[in-house]
C-alpha cells in the first residue's frame, strides 16, 4: 500500500477561501460538481446540463469561467501552497506519479472525497503538471516535467526485454536493485510508480514481478492457477493436494478436485509421476510408462548402466517404487542384462 503524506489542513482552507470568489452560485456549483469538491465525485458536462436544462456546451462555459476566476492574479496565489505540496510530492517520485497513487498518498483513501476534488482543482490550474490518460504503456497518471514520461517508458523498454531475456518472474527487490544500478538518477519511488502504471509489466499473488501474459503472473484458469502452485511449491503433488492449495490462494475462484484433474491430464506443462501426482515439465519430469522412461535413460546415456544407476536416474524423473523399475528392468523385452549385471537396450 502506498505511503500517506495527506494534504494540509491548511491548504485546504485556502482552497475554499479561493473558491469564494466564484460569487454567481451556478459558477460555483459547475466547478465544484465537474471537480467532485462536494464528495470527490466527477460529473460530466451532460448529467450536470441535463440537471440544469442547459446544453453541454453552455455548462462547459460556466466551467471555463470560473477557472478564469480562479487562475487570475488576485486569487491564483491562494493555490501557492496546494501547488508547493504537489511539486514535492511529485519530485519525490521523479515528476510522475499513477492517478492511484497520487489521490491516496495525498488523501489517505482511494474512495472518493471532497480533498480529492481540491487536488483534482490545483493539479489543473497549476501549468506545470500534466494528465496522461490515452498511453499504450501506461494507465492513467500525471507528470510534473516531460523528461519523466521518456524516463518511465525507457524503466520499462528496459525491463520488458529483460524479462524476456530471462524468461522468469523476479521478487520485487531484485528488480528495485537491478533498476537502481541501471537508472541511478531515478528515485526509487518513481521505480514503483513505473511498475504500479505499466500496462504490460505486472506483479502475482506472491508479489513476483513479470510480464502479465504470463500465466506465471496473472493466471487466466485452473491450469495456470495449478502451474503457478507447483510452481511455487517446488514439488510433485497429488491433484487433491494441488486443488485444495489453488483453494487456499484464489478463495474467489474455487477449483474442483475432479476439474483439476482433468485439466492437468490434457496440458503438456504438467506431467503425471505416480498415481494422480503431478509434476511440472520444466523440472524435467518425463510422461509415459515406466519402462518408456528406462528405455529413454539407456538410450541418453548410450552405455550400459546398473541396476543402482538405473533406479536413480528414473525416480530423478517419475515418482515409482524401486521395486516398480526392477519388475520393468526384468519384464521388457526392450531391455537385456549383460554379463556383467548392467542392463542395454535390445
């Protein structure tokens, strides 16, 4: 969660001492409604034309006056102190800051308020910051310098193909130093606001870092909530265990024993190792019967391999009993033994 440095009561006062000077009431009442000063909620210039019998155009005026009002060299300066605790808060973060992040840190809440509407006001009547809400890389956010926008889309070029590079999620802190020592004249609070507003890059329940076309990073169904658990677990595991662990985690989207099952059998990343126990391909766990497993273990190594060897380097693949590859060892007609008790493939 975000850390609160909440607007002063003070500005807030010369924020409504501003606001008197809006002295025609319908002024007044169109700037505090379009800006939400009342509760913090936005009206469009339609609800607020429609409420008045009036166009959109004509409420867009009254809007356009009052700011007038209020950008003028009599009352503008009360702004100096909401525009003061703005500009640090933004430097802080390197000029740029998700819309997010900036209403809570500035407020205490993410619900709508009347001192989100008086930020929503000075952002606008202050120049020298800026809402980007239409960017392919970004959701909505704001910037106090135009160096920050090039700044936040090199932070995630730069992670994007590193990503890629190693194919893998990232704990946050690794990610923190890895950007600290490619971007050292970066705040490390812009590092989290870039990752907080990035469209492409985001974080999982274990708050691992990646690309979020990863089924690593936002799970699209049973199969991807079930790879990310083993996964995380590190261990074969019977289906029962794996559903009742997706459980545990995604509580608002229950797995059924029988589904998991189900979905596990048909997708190649998984691979059934004894009975109903899964493990993941990339752990090099192997699919087929226990003699097709032998048969590959002699052939990789291209000599002939005792007992003991073989046994090894099977249970290093399928979870069976010993006793399991020693009655495949003895049964195949694939297998032979040498003189010497090591065993080749016919």
């Amino acid at each position: 969660m975000f850390k609160k440095t909440t607007f002063p009561k003070e500005v807030s006062i010369k924020i409504e001492r501003a606001l008197s000077y809006l002295t025609n009431p319908r002024t007044r009442e169109v700037v505090e409604r379009r800006f939400g000063l009342k509760d913090g909620k936005i009206e469009t210039l339609e609800a607020i034309g429609k409420n008045y019998g009036i166009t959109r155009e004509r409420v867009r005026q009254l809007e356009e006056n009052g700011l007038k009002i209020l950008k003028s060299e009599k009352v503008l300066p009360l702004f100096g102190a909401a525009f003061n605790f703005l500009g640090e808060l933004f430097s802080e973060h390197g000029h740029i800051i998700g819309e997010n992040r900036l209403y809570f840190t500035a407020t205490g809440t993410i619900d709508p308020n009347p001192l989100r509407g008086q930020i929503y006001l000075a952002l606008t009547l202050g120049d020298s910051f800026k809402r980007v809400i239409k960017d392919d890389k970004f959701h909505p956010y704001w910037v106090s310098h135009e160096t920050a926008q090039e700044k936040a889309k090199k932070i995630v070029d730069f992670l994007i193909d590193y990503f890629k590079k190693n194919n893998k999620v990232f704990c946050e802190s690794e990610i923190m130093d890895l950007l600290s020592k490619k971007h050292s004249n970066c705040p490390a609070k812009m590092f989290e606001t870039v990752l907080e507003i990035s469209k492409n890059i985001d974080k999982n329940i274990f708050n691992e870092i990646g690309l979020n076309s990863w089924p690593d990073i936002i799970p699209q169904g049973v199969r991807d909530r079930a790879y990310l658990m083993l996964k995380k677990d590190g261990a074969p595991k019977h289906f029962t265990k794996i559903a009742e662990m997706i459980n545990n985690v995604f509580k608002n989207k229950p797995a059924y024993t029988q589904t998991v099952h189900n979905e596990l059998i048909k997708d190649p990343r998984f691979v059934l190792v004894g009975r109903g126990t899964y493990a993941l391909t990339d752990w090099g766990y192997e699919a087929g019967t226990v003699e097709d497993v032998i048969c590959k273990v002699l052939s990789q190594n291209k000599k002939p391999l005792d007992r003991k060897e073989i046994i090894d380097l099977v249970l290093a693949k399928r979870q069976v009993k010993p006793n399991t590859i020693i009655l495949n060892l003895h049964k195949s007609k694939k297998i032979r033994k040498t003189a010497d008790d090591k065993y080749i493939l016919v």
